[in-house]
C-alpha cells in the first residue's frame, strides 16, 4: 500500500471514510437489489414492464428532488445532523419494502428509499471533501467503489431471497447494515446535531450553478449520462432475460459484474483524474461506454453480451468520481454541497424518467430499441466533455 493511500485510511480522517463508504455500501446493498426484482415484481405484483418502470422512476425521482435539500442542510445545519436523519430514513424505506405485498406499499417504500438516499449521498461528498480537499477524487472513487460492492452483493442478495420464494427477504440484510453504520456516524462523525429553519436561497444558488457556460454544458453532459445510467441499470437485468435468453442466474451474475468493474474502475478513475485531467478521463468514459452498448445491443451470443456489459460498466462507472470531484471544485466553500445538490438534482431527475421510457419502448417495441437510445445520449455527452477538454488545452 502506498504512503498516499494510508494517508487516506489512517487516523480520524480513515475512519470517516469507513463510515461514509459503509454508508453508501448499505444504500446501493438496497436499492441495487431492486432491478434484478423487477421480473419477479412483474409476475408477483400482477404489473406491466411500464408499470414497473413508473415504479423506478418513483424512487430516482425522489431521490433526485432530494440532492439540493440535503446539500442545502449540510451547508446550513450540519453534515452530520443530515445524514443521521437520512440514514434512519433508509431504515423506514427497507423496512416497508421487507414486508410489502401490493403495488402501492412499493411504491411507498420506493418514496422512502428515494428520500433518505438523496438526503445521504450529497452531504457525505461535502465531508469527504472538508477531510480530504485535492486528494477528494481519490477518496470519491473509494466511496463510489464501496457502493459497488453493496451493489454487487445486491445481486447474490435477490437471488438466494427469489430462490426461497420471498423476495422481500432481500431487504433483510441492508437494514442490519443501515443500523451498524448509523451507529458509527454517531460515533466517529465530528459536528453537533443542529436543527432550525433554513431558507433554500433557490436565487443564488441558480445564479452559482447557471452562470458559468461550462458549468452549464458539464451539466447537460451529467444529464445525458445519468439518464443512460439509470436506463442501463433498470433494466438491465431484464434486457438480458427477454433479448439475449440469459437465465436468471445467469443474468443475475452479469448484473452483479457490472459493480465488481466498478470497484477496481472508481477509485483508479478518481486517482488518475487527480492525477491528470478529470474532463479528460471523462471523455474516456463516454467514449468507452458507448462502444460497451453497442456490443451489448449487437452481440450475438452470450461471450460477447457479457462483454458488452463489463465495457459499459467500465465506462460508466470511471465518470462519476472524476467528474463530481471536478464539480464540486468550481463553487465556494460554504455553499459547494447545495450547489452540487441542486445540479445533482437536475440531472438525477431527468434521468429518473430512463426507467419509464425504457419501459414503455420496450411494451411498445423491445428492449433492444430502448437500450440503443442511450448511445445517442453518450455521444452528446462525449462530444461536450471533448470540446471542453479542446478548450482548455489550446
């Protein structure tokens, strides 16, 4: 292990970054747990795909409107009174969904799942980076890589709880996990509880966010890409089953490689975009990501499906560290969590509606369609992240 890299475990500053990665490793246990659910939410709950799609864009739409409150908060009140709260609000949400047998009661553990991930997510990157400053790309990829092991453990999770007949012992596990890290927020977390009245300063904040032209292009680039995420990831699962006859398990596994890619892509993409240009491996990704598509839409056999899907995932998941470290770098000190929020709401909410359209075009067409329309989506954003990148080195 390098000096940098136990530089960054060591000491109170480690044991934050334990805490806050845990953190996320509960909430992408759970909520990753869900898509490979969805054939089983389809013939369980009596729903169609577009149903269920509407049911998905529920939970990331809530969690979108969640990201500028919660950074807002964090800034105002504290970052450690705001992620307990969001943490005991994830607990609500997993708890309901370990008992739900109707389509409104998922819904309903959907809004809370939703609610307390956007509440959690924002304010644990502001305090990485009070702890951390520059290094904030290489402890980002960390977190972002601990979420990708809850995510992947998702997948084993669903399968054994389907295997037995109840899927909603899937959620079992996450809210043990919620409880243990909620604990040690409360221990290791500096900052006092503060609760009063905040105003949302919705007027400066737009001003932050929308004046700055690149700002504003970095912005409809995190659209297109999180728009394409959160289709892929939906549905994915699915999309194996219907188009390429992978069976359960074997689906399963695919979807559970797409965050074993992402623990080895996340950190080495943060430390590289510290390293060298974060728009720069932003290009990269894109560009990776969509030849990943459109092997996986073209593939004829389940070789090159899997690595269809390894190449995306790949592409995918090297764009958030380095891209929200870039971001959060160009607002002030006291308001960059509710600035980085309110942009993380815009995208997160547009690209909550992938799910419903990959749902309706796939109840009209099929998923083959619906998947190619994320290469589009990733070209606009390649080709963004590139002239900025020009722009920069000329």
């Amino acid at each position: 292990m390098s000096t940098n890299d136990r530089s960054v475990w060591a000491g109170a500053d480690g044991r934050i970054l334990i805490a806050l990665s845990a953190g996320w490793l509960s909430v992408r246990l759970g909520r990753e747990a869900i898509p490979p659910l969805i054939p089983t939410l389809i013939d369980d709950l009596q729903i169609s795909p577009s149903t269920a799609g509407f049911g998905l864009t529920v939970m990331w739409l809530v969690y979108a409107l969640s990201q500028y409150p919660g950074g807002r908060l964090s800034d105002a009140l504290s970052r450690k009174t705001v992620l307990t709260v969001s943490l005991a609000t994830l607990v609500v949400g997993f708890l309901v969904l370990s008992v739900v047998s109707t389509y409104a009661g998922l819904l309903i553990g959907f809004v809370f799942v939703g609610l307390g991930a956007g509440l959690y997510f924002v304010p644990s990157r502001a305090l990485l980076t009070d702890v951390f400053g520059e290094r904030r790309g290489h402890v980002f990829g960390i977190q972002s890589a601990s979420g990708s092991i809850g995510a992947g453990a998702a997948a084993g999770v669903t399968l054994a709880a389907v295997s037995v007949g109840v899927w909603q012992l899937s959620f079992l596990p996450v809210i043990g996990v919620l409880a243990v890290v909620l604990f040690a927020l409360v221990r290791w977390a500096d900052g006092e509880w503060v609760v009063g009245r905040v105003s949302l300063e919705l007027g400066g904040t737009s001003r932050r966010v929308f004046a700055v032209s690149r700002a504003r292009s970095l912005l409809l680039a995190y659209v297109c890409v999180s728009f394409a995420w959160q289709g892929f990831l939906g549905f994915l699962p699915t999309f194996l089953r219907v188009e390429k006859s992978f069976s359960p398990t074997l689906a399963g596994v695919a979807f559970a490689s797409v965050f074993v890619i992402a623990i080895i892509v996340g950190p080495l993409a943060g430390r590289l975009g510290d390293a060298i240009s974060r728009i720069f491996v932003g290009v990269v990704a894109t560009a990776v990501a969509i030849v990943g598509l459109v092997v996986l839409i073209t593939s004829g056999n389940v070789v090159m499906a899997v690595v269809g899907v390894v190449v995306v995932a790949t592409g995918l998941r090297a764009y958030p560290p380095v891209m929200q470290a870039y971001l959060i770098g160009l607002f002030p000190d006291d308001s960059m969590a509710g600035d980085l929020g309110a942009m993380k709401t815009i995208w997160t909410g547009i690209g909550s509606f992938a799910p419903t359209y990959v749902g309706v075009v796939a109840t009209r067409w099929n998923y083959r369609l619906a998947f190619g329309g994320f290469v589009g989506c990733l070209a606009v954003a390649c080709l963004i992240l590139a002239v900025i990148h020009l722009s920069t080195e000329s």
